[in-house]
C-alpha cells in the first residue's frame, strides 16, 4: 500500500521513487482509461517489468508464472487493486497478466523498457490451465486478445524459440 500524507490541504501519495527497490527504473509510462466488462490480456514480457497503479475504479489482476526457475512456477493468483485503498503492484517479466474491469477505471504503469509488439506475447484469458477465475464472463476484448492461442500453445512457442523460458 502506498502511504499518503495527510494534512489540511489535502493528502499526498507518493507513487514512484527512484530510490525504492525495484530490478530496473520505468522508462515509459502509460495512462489508460478502460470502461467497464473490460479484459486486457492475458499477456507476457520478457523484456520489461511492469509497475501499476489504479488512480479510479478498480482493477483485477490475474497473474500466472511461467518462469521456469521461479518458486512460483506454474500457480496463477488474481488480486485487487482500488483507487480507495491505493497501492503499486510489480509484475516482473516472465509473468503472465491480465487486467479486468469490472467498472469504468483510470490506471497509470510504467514500464521497464519501451514498449515493442515483439514483447507482447498473449494466451486467451479464459483458458482453464491459467487458474483465474474473473469475476466476468463475456467481457469486452481487443481483436488481438479475443483470437489469442490457448496456454499450451504459447509454451509450445516459447519453449521453440529457446530465447525465452
């Protein structure tokens, strides 16, 4: 959770310091407003980590490990982020994630390496080997994300390209 700092002016969150222990500074930030019934993923880096944080509304976001060498490996978890209870969540490459809007929600992230379409691997969000049980069940998708490989097929993939776990 991130601590604020209240007094009669108002209160102030701090949202980022260089100084927090983090693997690498965000280079690029992102501001995104989703409407409601919306699903964004299910998605994996391997060049960049990702830090986030939900200004308004709320977000769900599920997270599956396919790291080969991590403790971790293989178990999904879906957590709760709220503009309310105001906190940053860090999503380190090689961890898969999707984010889901149950409401109209306003995010920022920042990202550890610029952006590219080359890093932005996906599986459909529904698939039952990720574990994630979202609270929605026909959500608004992107093309991309609506027509995306099921899970065995993108370990498949990478498991050939042998740059990537």
């Amino acid at each position: 959770m991130l601590t604020p700092r209240a007094d009669e002016r108002g209160t102030l969150h701090e949202l980022f310091r260089a100084d927090w222990e983090l693997s690498e500074i965000p280079l690029q930030w992102n501001l995104v407003s989703t409407r409601a019934n919306t699903l964004r993923g299910v998605h994996v880096h391997f060049n960049h980590d990702d830090y986030l944080i939900v200004l308004s509304g709320a977000m769900h976001l599920g997270l599956h490990d396919v790291r080969p060498d991590s403790k971790t490996f293989g178990k999904s978890q879906l957590i709760t982020l709220t503009a309310q209870r105001l906190q940053a969540a860090f999503v380190p490459r090689g961890v898969m994630h999707g984010f889901c809007f149950t409401e109209a929600t306003t995010y920022v992230y920042g990202l550890t390496q610029c952006w590219t379409p080359e890093d932005d691997l996906g599986c459909r969000w529904n698939d039952p080997e990720l574990g994630l049980n979202w609270p929605v069940s026909d959500p608004v998708l992107s093309s991309r994300d609506a027509s995306a490989i099921s899970l065995n097929e993108l370990k498949a993939k990478l498991g050939s390209a042998r740059t990537r776990p």
